[in-house]
C-alpha cells in the first residue's frame, strides 16, 4: 500500500481495504442479496466476504486501466443496487474520490451537483444516463463508464469530449491488473454525499478519512454487544451512515443480508431463512415493516438489535418491533445526527422503557467525539426545559460544502454546528428534539410529537406529516395501510385534546415526495398544498 508513515493523531478509515481485511481476518462468510449485481450478475446473490474483496480489487483494476487516478473525483449514479457499495470501495482503493449521488435525484438536480465538481469521472448505466439527456454533460464530465455490458448507442454517439468517447462499457476493462493499493493522507477528502435535499437542492459534504474515523470507533463500541451477529440491512448505498455501520459489522464478521427492495412480501421470507440478530433500515421502512411482526415464520422473532438513524423513529413501531423478537433483551439503538456530522447523540430503547418513551427524547452526546448544546437566538446556552437551536461539537464533523464553503461557515460558531433543529435538554441533560426549525408552525408546539400521538392512536395510518398550509395553519397529511379511506370518526376521536388542525388530506405514500432515505420532503408538501398541486 502507497502512504507514509502516519503521525499520533492520524488515524483513518478508508473504504478500500474493509471487504479484504474482513476477508483475511473471518475468512468466507456469506453475504446474501436480494438481487443480482449489476456490475457482475453472473455472481448471483449468495456470495460471501471473500468474493466481494474480490469483485472490488477486481474493479479498481478496470478503473485503473480506464483511467482513473488519486485524488480525482468519480460520480456514482446509477440505479440501487449494492454494487453502489463495491463501486465506492473500488474507487477509494485507487485513492480516488468517491462522489455518491442517490439514483432518487431528478436530472436537474444532479446536473447542478456535478457543476460544483471539476470534471469527475461519472460511473452509471444506461437507464440513468437517458435520464440526463437533457443535462449537458459534455461540459461536466471528464468520461463515463457505464455497469451496463455495452453503453447504449445514443450517448455513446452524442457526448464527447475532445473527440474522444463520453460512455465506455466497465467491462471493456474487465481482467486488468489490479494496482497496489493507495492510501490518501488522514485529512485529505476522501469520500462526497449529499445532504438530504429535505429544503431545497442538497449540498454535497467533504468528509476525509480521520473524521470517518471518528465516527467508526464510537460505533464500533455500540456493536460490540452484538458482535457476530446476522445483520440485515435496507439503507442508502449512498449516505454515509451505511458505509459506518458496514465497517463495524465487517470488523466484527457478522454475515450479511442486503436488501434493496423493502417490500415486506419479499423480505419476510429471507429474514426466516437468515434469522438476523441485526436490524437496520430507515425510519418509514420500520414502519412498513410492521407488517413482517405477525408475518408467517416470525422474520423478526431473533433480531437482538434494531438500529435506527436518519429521521425520528415513532414510538408505536419501537414497541411493535422490541414486541416481534423472542430474544430475552432485545433493544433499539436510535442515533441523532446528520451527514454533516454523523451521530452525535444517541439512546438504547429496550421493552421496558418503550412503554414510556418520549418519541422526541433522542438521548446524550457520545462520550469523547459528541457533545450536544440548546442556545437561544444570541447563541447563549438556555436552562434544561427551555426550547432553543440545537448545536453540536463533534470530532466527526466533514470537511465543507464542496463549492459552497460559505454556507458551510455560517453555519459553525466555535467549533459549534447548528443542527436546523429545534429542541431542549432536561435536566439531567437527555436532547430533547421539538422540530426542524424551517417546519414549525406557531399553533402548534411540536409537529413531530403530535404526529407520534396520532401513530399511536390510529393503528391504520402508514404516515402522518403536519405541515403549513397557505395561511400557515396547521395540514396532517396522511396515509392509509391499504389505501383504505381514513375514517372520519375515528380521526375525529384520534385528534382530541390535539392542537386544532385542517382536515386531514389523504395521499397515497407514494406519492409523498421524500429523500433516498424516505425522509419525508415537509417543504416540498407544504408547497405542492399551497399551489394547489394536490388536494
């Protein structure tokens, strides 16, 4: 491996390297996946530790021989599946940077993404690459390589640059040599995702190998009760937060499923032939997966921990899911942070204190990288109790904002980062989250904490979003199991001694407008109620 000696203080976590180290360290334990490789579907979906270090060294050797060298940036776009995942891996080891944009993105919005780049190789296939037809990439990318086994002949016509090809087939590189692996220096950018986009167009952050770093260790201390454990995984190949918990999980040799499709008729039957012990997947996908809790076979019945990140976690899923396993102990571990600085508090949820958990509660700082503080508009910390802005001091906090360093900076005081949020902390210093900031609504104290009343008391609802209207009153949006009309009566009995709210308005859940991380887009509702795009 090409580095140098590194200095106290140095340490990393490069991406490269975690497939063969796991490999080396438990040998050929299986990892399973709900549907081929696009990148090699000859492989199938039951495969193991060993061959994916394989297939990613595999790859470096092809984006070797494309190409591709330190330091510069490669786009992967291109439509979920896991080799999203080997395809950063593959990137990093070559000491290139990966630039993860989620296939969820409209051709508009990763066009202004790559502007913010210079020049990065882009890796997609043929299906995302019609989507950017009318992006004009000839002046944006440097070459694209597409996973497909032969580009399509349309961009491979149309987009050039200095008259040479624009879209080559990865496979035409297919046998080359894999080079030595390259190490980057601790500080220097070593990976770019996005930000949700949950208020507009995301901003792409710059996190280097240290502050992964540490983000890992502290996380690596939470896996350790679990350790070895069958992990079972639907989240976005895209966010950072993934290639974390991969790394603990791989450190650990736990066996792998990953699952891209979260449809509980398909994930039920493959959590009964695994059995996880490890759960984690997005917040609304809990939520749809309340259905595996009687589903047949019992999915759930051996998971010990459930891991949920991203967004808030409704009380009534926490319940349902602890009440699924048949585990003595099994427990939720909820993290609260953002891709700007990974966790920075967090809480373990177990059966008993379920039953009387504050869905808005979201624990303490992470002793030794997090700590967390409540100030009011002059940026003075405020008494446990008192609501204020939500800010965090925390050792793995990114870079900047690629192309946008000046919003970065406003957004730190210190060494502080404003979080967006709203919140308080009690008295014994448990973080207490309210609202995002750009969401509250005067009338109403929290939307989130009254959006978890009515979870709970309206089993059918799938999802329940409170948002302005155009006079700034308070609209539930919501959503039906089954897409069953929501009862009249029974919301009527739901939202008594709730704040005064509009009628409800019920959509379908797909057609909630949400992030790669079905984050729930609360901006782009309110809008679309406000123009009057939807009743």
């Amino acid at each position: 491996m090409r580095q140098r000696h590194l200095l106290p203080g140095e340490r990393g976590f490069y991406l490269g390297p975690v497939f063969r180290r796991a490999a080396d360290r438990h040998g050929a334990v299986f990892v399973t996946l709900d549907r081929p490789l696009d990148v090699a579907p000859g492989l199938g979906t039951d495969l193991s530790y060993t061959v994916l270090a394989d297939l990613v060294e595999e790859l470096s050797g092809r984006l070797w021989e494309a190409g591709v060298r330190p330091s510069e940036q490669v786009v992967v776009h291109k439509a979920d599946n896991v080799d999203i995942m080997l395809l950063t891996c593959a990137v990093s080891r070559i000491g290139a940077v990966p630039v993860l944009l989620s296939p969820t993105l409209a051709p508009a919005v990763a066009g202004q993404l790559l502007e913010r780049l210079r020049r990065p190789w882009l890796i997609t296939d043929g299906a995302t690459l019609d989507g950017l037809r009318e992006v004009a990439l000839s002046g944006l990318v440097r070459r694209t390589l597409t996973v497909d086994d032969s580009p399509r002949a349309e961009p491979l016509r149309t987009l050039t640059v200095d008259d040479s090809p624009r879209a080559e087939a990865l496979v035409k590189y297919a046998g080359a040599e894999p080079p030595p692996p390259v190490r980057l220096h601790p500080r220097e950018p070593a990976l770019i995702t996005h930000s949700s986009g949950t208020t507009g167009v995301p901003k792409l952050a710059v996190h280097c190998a240290q502050t992964m770093w540490n983000r890992l260790v502290p996380q690596q201390a939470m896996g350790w009760p679990t350790r070895g454990e069958p992990a079972a995984l639907h989240m976005s190949f895209v966010h950072s937060r993934f290639y974390h918990l991969l790394g603990v999980l791989l450190h650990f040799g736990s066996p792998l499923v990953l699952i891209t499709d979260p449809d509980p008729a398909s994930v039920g039957p493959l959590l009964v032939r695994h059995r996880p012990g490890i759960v984690e997947t997005h917040p609304n996908t809990f939520v749809l997966w309340e259905e595996l809790v009687d589903a047949p076979g019992a999915p759930l019945s051996r998971v010990r921990a459930y891991g949920s990140t991203f967004d808030a976690i409704h009380p009534r899923t926490v319940r349902r899911l602890l009440d699924a396993s048949r585990r003595r102990t099994p427990w939720l571990v909820q993290l609260y942070g953002q891709s700007e600085t990974g966790p920075v508090a967090f809480q373990v949820v177990t059966r008993r204190s379920a039953a009387r958990a504050d869905g808005r509660r979201v624990g303490f700082g992470i002793p030794g990288f997090t700590r967390v503080r409540v100030t009011d508009g002059e940026g003075r910390r405020v008494p446990p109790g008192t609501p204020g802005r939500i800010e965090a001091r925390t050792r793995g906090r990114i870079l900047t904002y690629l192309g946008m360093p000046e919003r970065y900076d406003r957004q730190l005081t210190d060494g502080w980062w404003e979080m967006g949020d709203m919140g308080y902390r009690s008295r014994l210093g448990a973080l207490h989250l309210i609202d995002r900031e750009i969401d509250r609504i005067d009338t109403v104290h929290s939307n989130l904490e009254v959006e978890d009343e009515l979870m709970s008391r309206l089993e059918e609802l799938r999802e329940v979003v409170i948002v302005p209207g155009a006079d700034h009153e308070p609209v539930p949006v919501v959503c039906v199991r089954g897409e069953r009309p929501l009862d009249p009566e029974r919301w009527r009995r739901a939202t008594a001694g709730l704040p005064a709210m509009a009628e409800p308005r019920q959509w379908r859940f797909e057609d909630l407008p949400m992030t790669a991380t079905w984050k729930v887009k609360r901006v782009e509702i309110a809008r679309m109620l406000t123009e009057g795009v939807r009743a």
